[in-house]
C-alpha cells in the first residue's frame, strides 16, 4: 500500500548537516512495492525524483523539488556459511553502525573498522565508505538494485559496481539506480587490521595479543569520537573533502617544500595527501563564517552552527577549495553529495 506522501517538508531533521531546506513533497518506504508506486506518482506528475537514506553524507543546496524518496526498508540475515566465511545481507534502511554491532553479536569479523560511520547501508556502496584501511569493497558480495531506466532490478557483484576511492558506479550515474539489498562476506576469524597509526597505537596499548573484533569496533569507535564532531550537537555532514590523490613526482616537490607533509604511496605512480593537513595549514582550522564554520579540532569538518544554508556552506567549501588550490597547486574535491538548488 502506498505510503503517505508528505508537501513542503523542512528537512531540517532529514540531513545531519542540520540545514534548513525545503522538499517539495516526501515519502518514506519500506518495501519495494512502495518504492514502485512511489516512482509511479512521480511519473505521472512529472516529478524529478532524489532519493535519500540516512541524510549523513549530503548538503543541501537549496529547496528539493518532486518528490524526495527516503528508504526506510529494514531486514538483516545470515544467507549462508561456508568454512570460515559467513555471507551476510542487509536492507538497504539499515542503520549502518547498527548492522556493524549485529555483525559482531553474531562473532563476525570484517566490518569492526567501519563502526560508527553514519548514514544506512543502502548508501554504503554508492560511496564506497571507508576508514581506517579498510573499505566497503573489502568485504563486499553483492547488491540488488532497481534500474529506474529499465524498472528491472539488477545484481550487482563487485566488479558491476566498479568501486573507487570514495566512489562507485552509482556514484556516477545518480538517480539511476535504487539501492535495495546489500550482500557482505565476512568471516569466524578476526582478523586485525590495524595498520592506521593512531589505531595500532591504541591496539598496542590494550596489551592483547590474540585478534579480537570487538575491542578493535571499541577503539575505532573511540578514535572516531575523538576526531569527529557529533552531528546531535554540531551540524555536520563528516569529512568534506577526499584526500586528494597526486602524481608521486608532485609528492615529492610538496614534501620538500612541506617536510612535515603526510604522504601515502598509492602504488607505483600515485600518492595520497591528507586533505586535513593541506586544510590546516593554510589556517582554516576554527576559522568561521558567520552560520558556517571550519571544525576547531577537526579541518576536514565543515560545521553548522545553527540556521546555516546550503549556500552558506557551498561558499566556505569554495574558499578554501580556492586557497589550498593556490598555496599548494592541489585540487580538494567535495566528498558529500549536493542536493537541491
């Protein structure tokens, strides 16, 4: 049966950006039915269509006009067991950090270093979220998704997602394809990756010496709260830039420029810089523009501080984009999806 369909919703408590927005109409799913039927109105109104999970890792630059598809579909089950690995699926509504958990209730190791990355599982692929070496592409299996093109749903394996850094086909055809399953592999034997200093540090620190995922869920959860402001208490959307991946011969002009300059080889040719410390040094860090502002402890975080817009936001992003550009000759690219407008 299809759901109530909702005019001029403020998005406020949709976005964890906390920015105040407008959608022309807004309906919330829990099944493919209702997907369908939602799609249908759509059709016959001759609504745009944007579809949103968890609203973690978006901005929204202005008013969202048609009709704004929020899944809310839930379901998580163990589908089979073979040896030591153990496949997994999950609705694409899920609470990300919530299926982690279940995961490790289930003495399930493979997803510990992802916990307590925000947004639902179905957005999961479409960034290809990662953390701590780890990303979604290590573990994953399979996906099912509706083509809106051909209103077919698809299987997707991982090769059919084309994963990236921080992207995946999905990325690159928006709107296109409605995530609605999410398959992982994961295993009985914990295995540690710990290769991020901070957290080998803190796994150093315990004193253990035999793999245990759930302490490691425990200390990336504590790192992350470290580092990462809270959106329930400062509007934020996460890291807003990618680090910014460069040729090894620019690398190494900038580290002797920038001695101090954190650099991770990518492979024979290329090299990750930490977008943070670009950020930082070119004094950004705390900096505020009235509604919007630059996290204190964090550079990578642009906050709300209450009654921002997405313009407002858009705006800082392009400064800074403008002057790490100039001072370094790298170019920062927004990691969020942009929404409305």
């Amino acid at each position: 049966m299809m759901t109530s369909v909702r005019q001029s919703v403020d998005l406020r408590h949709y976005n964890t950006f906390g920015i105040c927005e407008p959608a022309d109409h807004l309906v919330e799913v829990e099944t493919l039915s209702q997907l369908l039927d939602a799609l249908a109105l759509a059709d016959r109104h001759g609504w745009a269509v944007t579809i949103l999970g968890g609203g973690s890792n978006v901005v929204l630059g202005g008013p969202v006009p048609g009709l704004l598809i929020c899944m809310r579909s839930l379901g998580r089950r163990v589908l089979a067991r073979h040896d030591d690995a153990v496949l997994i699926e999950a609705a694409a509504g899920e609470n990300w950090h919530r299926l982690v958990a279940w995961s490790l209730d289930q003495g399930l190791s493979g997803l510990e270093n992802l916990s307590l990355i925000p947004g639902t599982t179905g957005a999961a692929p479409v960034q290809n979220i990662g953390a701590y070496g780890i990303e979604l592409a290590d573990v994953f299996d399979s996906l099912d998704a509706l083509d809106r093109k051909t209103a077919q749903v698809l299987r997707f394996d991982r090769q059919a997602c084309d994963f990236g850094y921080r992207d995946s086909v999905f990325k690159r055809h928006p709107g296109r394809f409605v995530i609605l399953q999410v398959r992982l592999r994961l295993s009985r034997t914990p295995r540690l990756r710990v290769d991020y200093a901070p957290l080998r540090a803190a796994w150093d620190e315990t004193g253990l010496t035999r793999p245990d995922s759930r302490v490691v869920a425990e200390l990336v959860c504590r790192i992350r709260r470290s580092k990462l402001p809270d959106p329930a208490l400062i509007g934020n959307a996460g890291s807003f830039f990618k680090n910014p991946v460069v040729s090894s011969e620019q690398a190494e002009r900038l580290r002797r420029d920038h001695p101090a300059m954190p650099c991770y080889p990518q492979g024979v040719d290329s090299v990750k810089l930490a977008a943070g410390w670009l950020i930082d040094q070119a004094g950004w860090r705390g900096l505020r523009r009235g509604t919007v502002g630059v996290h204190r402890d964090q550079a990578l975080v642009l906050v709300n501080h209450g009654g921002a817009k997405g313009k407002d936001v858009m705006a800082l992003a392009d400064e800074i984009r403008s002057d790490v550009g100039s001072r370094f000759g790298v170019a920062l690219e927004m990691e969020p999806q942009l929404l409305g407008g």
